[in-house]
C-alpha cells in the first residue's frame, strides 16, 4: 500500500511504508532524504518500494515512471513530446501538466499538475487530499482524474 498527495502544483508525493518520495516535475529532481542529496537527471534508482526510472526527454527535462508494488506510475511534465512517451511504456496512473498526451498514455487515473486544463478530458473527477492505493486491483476500470488539494 501507498500514498499520493500533491506538494506543490509541480510536485508530487509518494508515501511508501518506510519513505516519501518526492519528485518535481518542473526541476526533474527526486528528492526522499537520501545521503546523497536530491536527484537529478536521467537513471534507475530503487527508493524502498519504489523502482524510479528518470527518462531524458529529447527537448530536456526528464520524465519518470515509477513502480510500487506492481502499480506504475508515470510523471510528465510539459517538456514531453509525443514520442517521447513511446519510453514511458504502460502507466496506471498519470501526473501530468500537459492535457494532450492523456489520449496517448491511457492510464487508468489522471492527476492533474502545474496548470493543466482537464475541462477536456472526458472522465469523473474524484476530489481528494490524497489517494492511497492498495495495489492494482484498486485502480478504476475506466480513467478517472484525481484532483488532489
């Protein structure tokens, strides 16, 4: 089991049983208290429970998809391209600013970040602090978005 929660509009937390992960979509920086400082830039990193890949982006940035217990997450940011989302892979649940690649990705719930307009993306919007998964037999069977205040 984990949680979700939004730190800042470009910030996103995962909250496992024994670490919080916190990753930035706007500096492409991970951040769960390591000795080592802040993350940054492309690369695998296993955190705890969470297996974080960082993925270069061809304009710059970094986009990352992260797995806990069998749940993949992906976080884009709006440097993405559109085939730039052919390494993300399957995602279940999508943190994005950019409304666009939603249709592309498909995952099974959406969390709005930075700025994005949701108005067009067509599904029920489920308004919550945070979002605690169990695992995948948790997720929605169809796209939900997940405003998370």
């Amino acid at each position: 089991m984990f949680e979700i929660e939004l730190k800042n509009p470009d910030e996103l937390v995962l909250k496992t049983k024994d670490r919080a992960v916190n990753i930035n979509i706007a500096q492409s920086t991970v951040n769960a208290d390591l000795k080592v400082g802040t993350l940054a830039g492309a690369g695998e990193f296993e955190i705890g429970d969470a297996a974080i890949v960082g993925i270069a982006l061809k304009d710059g940035g970094i986009m990352y998809r992260v797995t806990i217990g069998g749940v993949k997450i992906g976080l884009v940011g709006n440097t993405a391209q559109m085939e730039d989302l052919d390494n993300l892979g399957p995602i279940d649940i999508l943190g994005t600013s950019n409304a666009k690649i939603v249709s592309v990705v498909e995952p099974k719930a959406l969390i709005p970040m930075g700025n994005m307009d949701f108005a067009e993306v067509k599904a029920s919007v489920k308004m919550e602090k945070k979002i605690k998964i169990k695992g995948s037999s948790s997720l929605p069977a169809t796209l939900e978005i997940w405003k998370l205040d």
